[in-house]
C-alpha cells in the first residue's frame, strides 16, 4: 500500500519525465495562424500568418538572425 510520500515521488516521476520529453520535441518551424500577422500584427481573415509576401520574408528574416 502506498502512502501519500510515494505518491508525490510518483507525481514528481511523471511531471518530470512529461517536462524532459516536452523539451526534446523540436520547435515548431512555422507559426500557426492566429487571426494577426506575425511580422505587422494586422487582423487577418482565415487561416493565414502573414498579410503578404513581404511580412512573411522580413518575419523570416528576423527569425534567422535571432538564431
């Protein structure tokens, strides 16, 4: 029978290995769309992440020089 120690060690086992494998998935390489623009925060209809060609190229930009 377990007592209420060895069930907070469980807890603890459990969010610690949730937490390990969250951190080895790789980052999402495109961002999702959210009804704004990622590059000038526009509303946007649908599914889209970027008002035209030219956010989404200065977006990536910005991204690749962060890295």
């Amino acid at each position: 029978m377990s007592d209420i120690i060895d069930q907070a060690n469980d807890n603890i086992e459990r969010d610690t290995a949730l937490a390990i494998e969250a951190a080895r998935r790789p980052v999402q390489a495109e961002p999702v769309a959210c009804g704004r623009c990622y590059n000038c925060e526009e509303s946007l209809p649908g599914a889209t992440c970027f008002c035209d060609a030219d956010c989404r190229d200065d977006w990536q930009a910005r991204r690749a020089a962060g890295r």
